[in-house]
C-alpha cells in the first residue's frame, strides 16, 4: 500500500479525504496539531473503515517537528496538502495571522518533500484565487484579479510558491480550486465540525436548525443576483475528497501533461444563498429562523466553476445534488446533538 502523507487529516475535508484514500487501497499518514480539529474524526473513519489512522500531533509551522515525521515516514509516496486557516471573514480580522500560518506550514512541508524525494504534492486551493472575476463560471484559465480577503491571498501565494517549488526541486504537483465544500458523509459518521461561531453558510444553517444557534445572519440581500443574496458553487465534501485520490492517481501514473497543473472543484452551478436555505427547509421539513444582516467584509458576489477540466482529464464527476447535501448535513447535526445528550446523560457509562 502506497503512503500517503496528509496534513489536517483531522479535519474537515481532510478526515473525508483519508476515508477515500483507504477505500481505495492507500495507506494514509495523518499530520494535525487539532488546534482547530479533532481525532473524532478518525475514530468516525475507524468505525467506518476498521482502519485506525495514526496521527501526529505536530505543528507545521515548526519546521524540526515536521522534519521528524518524515524522517518516521521515509517511504512516503505523495502529500496532500489541507494545512491552513480558511475563514475569510477572520482573516481579514487577522491577515498577518493567516499569512504567517497558511504560507510557513506550506514552505515546510515542500522543504521536506524536497529533502525526502516526495515527488506527488497535491495542493489544497480555493476559487478565492479569482478574487472577483470579469465572467462567471470561471475556467483554470480565468485571470486571477486581486483577493478580496487575506485568505484569498495566501492561496494565490501558495500557488505560486508551490509552482516554483516543483520547478526548482522536480515536484509534480497539481492545485485543486475548491468552490464550497458542503454536507457529510452519508454514513453520518463524519462531517464538519467548526470551531466556535461557523463561518460557512451550511454549519450555520444546521445548527440554527438544532438550536445551538438562535438564527442564522444572511450577510447581505441587496447584491446584484436573482434574489440579492451572494451566489455560491456548493459542492459535496466526499466529491471534494475523491477528486484528490482521482489527482493523486493521475500524477503517480505520469499521466500529467505539465510539472504543475490546476482544476477547478465545483458542480458547475451557481446557488443562492436563499436557495440553499430553500433546500435546506424542504428536505428536512423545518423553518429556519433568519435574519438579513450587512454584507460582510471580503465576500465576492457571485462565482462558479466550469469544471469541465476536471471532468475531461481527473474523469471526475460530482455525485450529489444540493439536496443530498442538504440532507448528509442535517443527518450529521442530528448524529451530534444525540452524541452530546448521550454522554450528557448520568446514567451513561463509556465502554
């Protein structure tokens, strides 16, 4: 089995990402500091898989600590690259936060994939890249304009850093544009779990659905969009998971074309924010209780991927519609509010 190194395995998108990867007969090698995660996580992929994943409690940021782990995991095969802070209302907040976190774990982990002769990187990126674009749906090949946050900017960063990485130390490497990671895995055994306040649309929907939250703030109606709310590609979390193996498959086998290459992750479908909320309410059959608020410092408007890159040369396809995210969801929020009445409960005893 073929080792893969990913770093925040823990959370969100990475914990699906190991699951794939050992569905599809890889041996995954976990780096997180959980500073905003948590092992829950791989007991989920445990009792989904059977395959305990060890992880390393390291922070990236520290170059010795990382060093170790690849000095543990000489054999390593490829990277998947998840590390970085990713709430663009915090960062702007907290730019020098994110640029020093985002870009020095990034620099660390390709120092040592140099040093150890990991050739595969995959690259975990963000349609922020194309700050506001001219044209929507946005193709690889779109321009990318000025971020509108600073985690937008240590994206575009990354991406060049990683490009003159793979050039200079014999990296292929391919950068995965993510749109906007939604839903859980059907299982309901793992899924999204923010750390304070969410910062995403959907987290916030479910949990003002379950009652952690009193209501969810819509941040703006007054755009120029069909119902004046922002327009999103909303796109499954395992879809989000399985292009990386698709990514990793295809460099391994020296199917690239280029030392570096880019796709876009979305559905190819622009979504309001009112209608995800309207998809949200059907499918569970609840009203949710939300305000309009001001818009919120670094939101674009409107974007959506044309995947069609991806499609045509990863063979990727997206699996799940708006609802079925919708739904994965809430069976993910329902599954954790019954783990905290459980253990809550006086009566309850651990086995």
């Amino acid at each position: 089995m073929k080792k893969i190194l990913v770093t925040v395995g823990c959370g969100y998108i990475g914990a699906h990402t190991i699951l794939d990867l050992i569905e599809n007969k890889f041996q995954p090698v976990c780096v997180d500091n959980n500073s905003r995660s948590t092992e829950s996580l791989l007991e989920g992929i445990r009792k989904i898989t059977g395959v305990t994943v060890k992880n390393y409690k390291v922070d990236l940021c520290n170059f010795d600590e990382t060093f170790a782990v690849f000095q543990e995991n000489s054999d390593l095969e490829g990277i998947i690259h998840f590390a970085a802070y990713k709430a663009v209302g915090e960062s702007v907040e907290k730019p020098l936060m994110y640029f020093e976190n985002n870009l020095t774990s990034l620099i660390n982990i390709l120092k040592c994939a140099a040093e150890f002769n990991v050739r595969n990187f995959i690259f975990s990126s963000s349609c922020t890249v194309y700050g506001t674009p001219d044209r929507i749906p946005v193709t690889e090949e779109s321009p990318l304009k000025p971020p509108e946050s600073p985690y937008g900017a240590t994206k575009q960063m990354g991406e060049e850093i990683v490009r003159q990485a793979a050039a200079a130390h014999g990296i292929t490497s391919i950068m995965l544009r993510y749109f906007n990671p939604v839903g859980a895995h059907p299982s309901g055994l793992i899924g999204e779990l923010p750390v304070g306040k969410p910062q995403n649309l959907v987290p916030a929907i479910t949990q003002t659905a379950i009652g952690k939250l009193p209501q969810l703030v819509v941040h703006g109606n007054d755009y120029d969009t069909r119902d004046g709310s922002n327009i999103r590609d909303y796109i499954h979390v395992s879809d989000i998971a399985h292009a990386h193996i698709l990514a990793l498959q295809y460099v391994m086998e020296n199917r690239n074309l280029q030392r570096c290459e880019v796709f876009n992750l979305g559905t190819g479908n622009g979504i309001t924010v009112f209608e995800v909320i309207r998809s949200f309410e059907k499918v569970t059959g609840r009203k949710l209780n939300y305000v309009i608020g001001p818009r919120r410092p670094g939101d674009v408007v409107a974007i959506y991927a044309n995947n069609t890159l991806a499609r045509e040369v990863l063979k990727w396809v997206p699996q799940y519609s708006l609802d079925e995210m919708m739904l994965t969801a809430w069976k993910w929020e329902v599954k954790l509010k019954e783990e905290e009445s459980m253990y809550n409960n006086p009566n309850y005893q651990m086995n």
